[in-house]
C-alpha cells in the first residue's frame, strides 16, 4: 500500500485535538490506519484522542507479529478499544476531578488481503473502487439514528441544528459498544480515514474527484485545503491509502 497523512488545527479552533497514525510492521509495511477526534466542549480531548490512537497502535503491533484468524484478530481488536476506553476514563479520574474526555475513534488492521475496521462516533471511513465512494463506518451520532429511523431525510442530516451530536465514543461509558466491518482488498482500491472536520465541508463526489486524480499525499493535502478554504472551523485530519497493483495515481 502507499498512503499519507495531513491534520491540521483548521481556522477557528486554538488547539488540534485529532491524532493519527499510520502502523507499520518490521518489514515497514502498512498494517493499520487509526485516526481519533477528541471531542470539543470536554475537557483534554486532545490526550483522550492520543491515548485512543496509541493504544490502538500497541494493539495492531501486537497483532501483526501473531498467527491468528480475523475472528481472534476481532477480539483482539474490540479488547484493545475497551483498553483504551478504560485508560481515557482513568485519565478523567485522576487528572480531571471525573469531568469526562471522550473522542471518537475509528481503526483500521491490515492482514493479508483483508482489512478489518473498527470503528465509534463519527469520525469515517470510506473506500473507493470501481468508480464508486462507500462510507464503510457507520456514523454514531444523533441525527445518524433519526435518517435510520427514517424520521429526517439525509438531505437534512447536514443542516440539522444537533448534527454534531455523538450517541458513542470513548471514554464516557464502560459499554461503549464499537462496531467492527471486515473488507477483502482489491488492486487499486483507496481508502480515506478522516475526522468530522473534513467530512463537514467535503462530499462525497468531490472526494472521489480529489482521490481518482491525485496521489496519497497531494489528495491528503488537497483535502486539508478544501474544508479550510471552506470555513476550517474544525481539526482537520486526513489519511489516504492505496493499495498496489492497479493504476491508482
């Protein structure tokens, strides 16, 4: 695979509460994509993020030197983000007074030909193959459920006054109920890992447009320029990978 990274603090916010990473075996090749977005208005987001992020980047390190099956690898997988869970709630509690830091998060581990995604809150996941973007995460927020429920349209899901509203993340409950999606990779196939910030400002069709035409690092940097240009008011982070083998730029 080749990929790159971007985050960016964006116009308004005064500090960058995202964290990434992209994980890489002893041979240095990609074998996970982790991207978390702690959550504005609660106290240290960005070390609930950073925490997620390592800890989740110890957990695909660790899996990656094991022989294990993707049902082993899953549990692997939903410990490592209970791990994680545990260790934002014990941060809250010792350094916080127990005011809560929460952040989403969303993970992605590479084992031969499959990857399988783990994935809370609305930071996203998407895949573009044959000519066609698909949001592989679910989105865990308020006005998610209602275009589920069929109460809103997605049209209106964007201009909804509780849009920003997350239903789970890490570091506000012991049963945080992640999801996990398993996908086999394809020749050519890119994928973009992104927090909210980028999502808010960026489409799905102008996603595919910047992913088709430029190679990892001009699409991350692309993006970053997009959402800025169109408002920045939020951390802006974005990883864009591709797997080898087809005639991706």
């Amino acid at each position: 695979m080749r990929y790159a990274a971007r985050s960016d603090q964006g116009r308004i916010r005064t500090k960058n509460e995202d964290s990434w990473n992209i994980i890489l075996n002893r041979d240095s090749r990609a074998v996970g994509f982790v991207v978390a977005d702690g959550m504005g208005g609660h106290k240290a987001g960005d070390v609930a993020s950073r925490i997620a992020v390592e800890v989740m980047s110890e957990t695909i390190i660790s899996l990656s030197a094991l022989q294990t099956n993707l049902d082993d690898a899953e549990v692997f997988l939903r410990d490592g983000m209970d791990e994680a869970n545990r260790r934002i709630m014990t941060y809250a509690a010792e350094h916080l007074r127990g005011i809560p830091s929460g952040t989403t998060l969303t993970a992605a581990y590479i084992d031969g030909p499959m990857l399988l995604l783990i994935h809370i809150g609305d930071s996203r996941a998407y895949l573009l193959r044959d000519g066609r973007m698909r949001q592989l995460s679910h989105d865990h927020t308020y006005v998610a459920e209602l275009v589920a429920t069929g109460v809103i349209q997605p049209e209106d899901a964007k201009i909804h006054p509780e849009r920003n509203k997350i239903t789970r993340a890490l570091g506000f409950d012991d049963c945080m109920k992640p999801e996990v999606y398993l996908e086999r990779l394809r020749a050519n196939d890119r994928f973009l890992f992104c927090t909210d910030g980028l999502t808010e400002y960026v489409n799905e069709a102008e996603m595919l447009e910047t992913l088709v035409a430029f190679p990892p690092h001009q699409a991350v940097d692309t993006f970053i320029e997009m959402a800025n240009n169109r408002g920045g008011k939020d951390n802006i982070t974005a990883i864009v990978a591709v797997v080898d083998g087809g005639d991706a730029p």
